[in-house]
C-alpha cells in the first residue's frame, strides 16, 4: 500500500501542478518523503523515481490515465521503477564495498589511521 501511495503522490502533484518545470524533482521529493516517513528507507534514498520517466510517452500516457481516474498505470509503472532502482542499488552498494576492498589491500597505513576513514568515505560506504 506504501508502493502504490508513493506512486500516486507525484502523478497528483501534476494534475493539480501542470507546469513543465519542477514538477520531477517535487515528485521526488514527495516519493522519498513518503518511503522514509513509512520506514522503508532509513539512511539511503533509493532512486525510485529516476526510473519513471526513461519511457516518456509511457509516463505521459500513465499520467493521462491517472487524470481519467485509472491509477493502475501510474502505480504499474512506480512498480517497475522500485525493481529496477532496488536492483541498481544493490549493484551500486556491491561495487562500492569491492572498491573499498581493493583499496584495503593497496593502502599502507597503520591500523586506525584517518586515512582508512577517508577511504571509507571517499566510495560512500560509510553511512
């Protein structure tokens, strides 16, 4: 049910918002807002919305459903933005973490040293 409010939320900021410019990052805004709020996320934002505009005749037209009162295409379409941005995550944390690793075994310092920190920080996997 969280999915499916999340997906709905941006699709309502446009109708009652038509403008061509700052409706996406609002959308997202409020996608994220919503997840986080439901404890879904907690220390990363996942791109969920990044994925929905890719097809943009398909967006339009789920946009335009949702206006005619079919939430399915809207909500079909967030769906498939959730696989496919869970999916880049997990491809992301991985390649982070093996990064991290390669670097462990090119960096010389001493056991608790700032630049381990640094090397942490630098590939994002210090959260």
């Amino acid at each position: 049910m969280i999915v499916a409010n999340a997906a709905i939320a941006p699709a309502q900021f446009e109708t009652i918002h038509p403008f061509p410019d700052g409706n996406g990052r609002v959308g997202r805004a409020l996608v994220h807002a919503q997840l986080r709020h439901a404890r879904l996320t907690r220390h990363v934002t996942v791109p969920v919305s990044a994925g929905l505009p890719t097809d943009t005749d398909a967006y339009v037209a789920a946009l335009g459903a949702y206006r005619e009162g079919d939430p399915a295409p809207v909500v079909e379409r967030f769906a498939d933005a959730t696989f496919a941005a869970l999916a880049n995550g997990r491809q992301l944390v991985s390649d982070l973490h093996r990064i991290r690793d390669d670097w462990a075994q090119q960096v010389k310092a001493r056991r608790g040293a700032a630049a381990w920190r640094v090397t942490e920080i630098v590939a994002g996997t210090r959260w």
